[in-house]
C-alpha cells in the first residue's frame, strides 16, 4: 500500500487494533492456516543476557499467499523494575513476500503481543472452557490478566471474577480496574487454591517458574489455560496436574514441548510427545476435538506462535495505512 | 545515548560507515571474541518464500559486556530485478542489554551487510593471501565483487585485476567503476578458469547454484576466497578443490558446515567435520594459523556471522547519534 516502510508509533496502533471480533477472526484464521499446513514457521530464535536477567525472542511465521509476514523481536528483562521500566518491550518488523523488502515497523512495545495472547486465550475457551462460566480465576495481576480476561469476554459471558496475586497492592488495583472495566463482581483471593477449586475456568499469569497449580486442586468441568510459561526454565502447573485432565491441548506442540508445562510434563514422564495432545488449530478445523461434556477436565498450554503474531501485525498495518496513519520512511 | 528508538536512514549511515580501518578493527574483533567464547551466536532464522524465488534470513550475536547487539533481517528475492528492483534488502535492529528495548533502526537497505561482508574477505586476505599479490581476481560483477575489492585494498597492495562475470554489460561496467575507482588496470576474462589460473588471489561472488570453480586449476601460492555460497543450495566451488588445498578456513564452520562451501565437501565426503578447519577467529588470535609459505594454496569459506552485523550497526548507530543524524522515534 505504501512504496517506503511505513513506522508507525505505539499510540497508532492501538488506534488500530484492539481485543475485538476482527482481530480474534484473524488470529483464530492464522491457527487454522497452521493445521493445514499452510504456514512456514521457523523456531523460534533466541538470545539470553544472563547478567541482566533478560531474555530476547525472534518469532516470526509467513502464512502462504499472503503478501507479508511479520517478524517479533520480544524481549523480557525481569530487572527492569529497578529501573522504572516494565519487563516486556518488543516491536515487529512486517516484511513483504514479493520482493522481501521491510513493509512496516510496529513501535508497539508489546502490545501486539499482548492483544493477540489475550485472543489466544479466547480461542482456548471457545474450544475448550465449559459453556456456561460461574466464576473466572485469574492468577496473576500483570498485563496478561487483565487481556485474558478482555479476550474471554469476547466468547464468554461471567458476572464474577477471582484473582490471586502476591503483590498486594497490585492486586488490589487489579481488582479495581476489572471491575470497573467489565462491571463485575471481583473477589481477591488469599491463595491460588481457592482460586483453582471455587472457579469452573483457570487462566495462569504469572512468570513463575516453581510450580504452584496441584492436580489435588481440580474438579469435575474445570478448564485451565496457561500463558505464563513460554521458556524452558518457567513452569506454573504441576506436572502431576497432566495426568488427572480429560482433555489436552496447546498452541503449537513442537513449541509446547520444548518450553511450555507439556516440556515439563514429558520431562517428568507423566505424558509422552505422541500422547493426544489437541493443537487449536485441530480443534477450530474440528470442533468434536474440544469439550465434549460438562464434566471434562481440559487445560490448554500456551506459549506464543509467530501466526498470531502475522496476523495481527497485518491488521495493524493494513489499518493504519488506510487511515494515513504513521510516518514514511526510507 | 538516545531515550527513544533512533531511526537511520541508508544515506545517514553511508555518511558514518564505510570500508576503512575503523570498520575493519571493529569487525575483527568480532570474530576474535568469537572464538574466544564472548558470543552468544544462535542459529540463522530463515524463511523460504519459494513461490517468489526468496529468502529471509535473520541473524544476531550478541557480544559479552556490549550495551546493544544487531537483529538483523536480510532478503535476497531473486525475481527483483523483473520488478526493477535489487536482488537484496535489509535492515537492522539495535537491541539494548540492558533493557531489552530497542536502541536504533538502521534502514541500511543491506548496505551494512556489504560492508561487513567486504571487510570478512580483507580479514580471510589478510591471514591467508600470498603477501604479494600480482593480480586480484574476481568472479562475479555485482555489489560483492566491488566490496570485496574494497575490503582487500585495505590490506594488500595490487595494480591489476581481472574479471569475469556472465553478463557482459555488467562486467563493462564493473570494469569502468573498479579502473576509475582504484586507479588499477582491469582485465576482462573470457572464462573463470582464466581468472583462477592468472592471480594469486580470487574471490568468488556469484550466487551460483553449480559449482564452476575445479580442483585442476588451482596453482601454488593461491588463496580463495568464496563468498557467494551462503545458504545450503548454493555453490561455487566443486568439493574436489578442497581435497586439493593446503589450509582450509571460514568465518564459523558451525555455518560453513550447514550453508557453505564446505558442506558441500563434507557432504561428498572430502573433507570430515573433524578436519582442521581455521575460523578467522582463530587466525586473529594466532597468526601461526594463517599462510605459513608462498607455495601454500588456501581457500577460505564465509557465510556471514551476526558478530560482523552486531560490530558494523554499532559504529553506525554510535556514529550517528554522536553528529545528531536520524529520527528519533518511540
């Protein structure tokens, strides 16, 4: 659309894209391109600065026939606190497939990533959470609790909310802000137990990487979606938690396997890699692969595919560049 | 040195880099800490888009103790020039270690990857090439065969240079610009194999898919450069050279081997991967590595490694934001 590369600033692009129908179509579209086959998705590429505890990521996925695909630089530094900045940074680079030239720079600083995780999300529940939502529990009290939440409004109604954090302050905001946000009832819980037994979904926010979620805690017509763990070293579910589930599912199993709760799952032995183990992708294309009654146990394990990323990032673009949006560059 | 995101332009960072000692020193010392252990250098992301006849390639390392590392992303779209475009793009990231945060854009349009693969081939001379060099060889005429020269001019002298290439308007040209630009005599050759039994020194630049380069041209007192090979599909030189040589090195045989010449060679069987291969890491750190004697006859394999990426974007992002250049974004 444009013939230099168009840059466009964090404050447009969420001018452009938010947690809304189009883009849960999009997103959800890129995992059923994934399950046909349709899409080049290279692993991911990684880079670790120990001594600033910090990690980048370079994700990317080019679904065939479309005219670019995006490109993800993420990037995570736990210490950053210490300096007044968040965690997370990024930006995506979209890149033409006619003549590889960069098409568009996204200075989203991850918020992309953020949309396209809360519809991640969304999706897992459509398939997988039970119909009807008496309480959602959120662990955590980050940025990913509050656009899981956004994406699970899209595809589920609830009218009470309970979250567990441990920064108390944090929490509290939280709380305050979901309320206000979704006019609904939000109960602060005092551990992540009462979270896990007193709500039918589960959604798991947090960095952690000592597990906290026990297979002692599930019952009958629980879903649990878990985000948090997207590198080798993070886990939030005991592995034990994999052999008490009805119902497995994940993002993309090769990176499931090697950096999300299933790694650890298959670490322990508890399942195997050719255990059947439903991509979202399968279950969109099939919907007989998601819940199958009200009593199931399921749990899904996220850990971030560049689809999501290229197809969120496309909207972004072609939206913005409609609208005159952004600066052209070289 | 900047708060925001600093957006170069090609003609700012032309204004602050080019092929002269201070590229140079940078560069080699990228591959010296390299080889001893300062690099984290993962695996080149790549993704085919074979319908258009193009790659994109993306690659980092990030140096130990440094404040930024490059990401950068590379294409090379073979259907271009129907388009009236070059074969080659790209730009660079500058990623901070501190933060994770983006520091610099650099829309180089790949004029960074010429320099730094021009200043390569000056290191892979300097270490292996005769020290008197009666006449350079080149093959190929596009961008490479221009920058190789470029980088060799820094370190050895020479008054004449013969060419051969398969276009021949491309080699007028090349011709024209190389005689005006050095001041040196160039001679068109009618075949490769001139080109290799006449000089002492050749580099090969074509993006050939069948090797041309044979065993029974090589000579006493030869040294080879091959730049061109730098994914698996592509070849200059035939295996049997390498059986026919007396020191084999590359820029990083954990690339050569996957992408070079020489996993073609080791393919055939000619040489093993526990052969002893130089890095030019190596041969900075002990010259006694490089060409011992005039007779000698060398070959050296580059492939391109994010060290040279990483050292070139930050003398062009330290550059330019010390003169104030470029726009400052995010």
């Amino acid at each position: 659309m444009t013939k230099g590369i168009l840059v466009l600033s964090e404050e447009e692009i969420r001018s452009c894209v938010s947690i809304n129908e189009t883009a849960y179509d999009a997103v959800e579209k890129g995992f059923s391109y994934l399950a046909q086959g349709q899409v080049t998705l290279p692993p991911i590429l990684r880079i670790d600065v120990e001594n600033n505890n910090g990690e980048v990521d370079v994700k990317t996925a080019y679904i065939h026939g479309l005219d670019s695909f995006a490109i993800k630089i993420a990037a995570g530094f736990l210490d950053n606190h210490l300096l007044g900045l968040p965690t997370g940074s990024g930006m995506m680079v979209l890149v033409s497939t006619i003549t590889g030239k960069p098409t568009s720079i996204l200075l989203d600083n991850g918020y992309l990533t953020d949309v396209r995780t809360g519809i991640a999300g969304a999706i897992s529940a459509k398939y997988f959470a039970p119909e009807k939502i008496e309480m959602v529990g959120v662990i955590g009290s980050g940025a990913q609790a509050r656009y899981q939440v956004r994406g699970l409004r899209l595809i589920r109604k609830f009218s009470r909310l309970m979250v567990y954090g441990i920064v108390p302050e944090e929490v509290d905001r939280y709380a305050d802000d979901i309320s206000k946000e979704f006019g609904i009832e939000v109960i602060k819980a005092i551990d992540a137990e009462s979270v896990v037994r007193q709500c039918n979904i589960v959604i798991t926010t947090t960095p952690s990487k000592r597990p906290y979620l026990r297979p002692d805690w599930l019952h009958e017509g629980l879903h649990i979606t878990c985000m948090g763990s997207d590198s080798e070293e993070k886990q939030e579910v005991h592995e034990g938690v994999f052999a008490k589930v009805d119902r497995i599912a994940c993002d993309k199993k090769s990176q499931a396997f090697r950096l999300g709760e299933l790694h650890h799952a298959i670490e322990a032995g508890i399942i195997s890699e050719e255990a059947k183990i439903i991509e979202l992708g399968d279950a969109i294309l099939n919907h007989k692969l998601g819940r199958q009654s009200k009593k199931e146990i399921t749990i899904c394990d996220l850990t971030g595919v560049g689809v999501q990323d290229t197809q969120i990032a496309r909207i972004a673009y072609i939206t913005a560049a409609e609208q005159g949006l952004g600066v052209e560059l070289g």
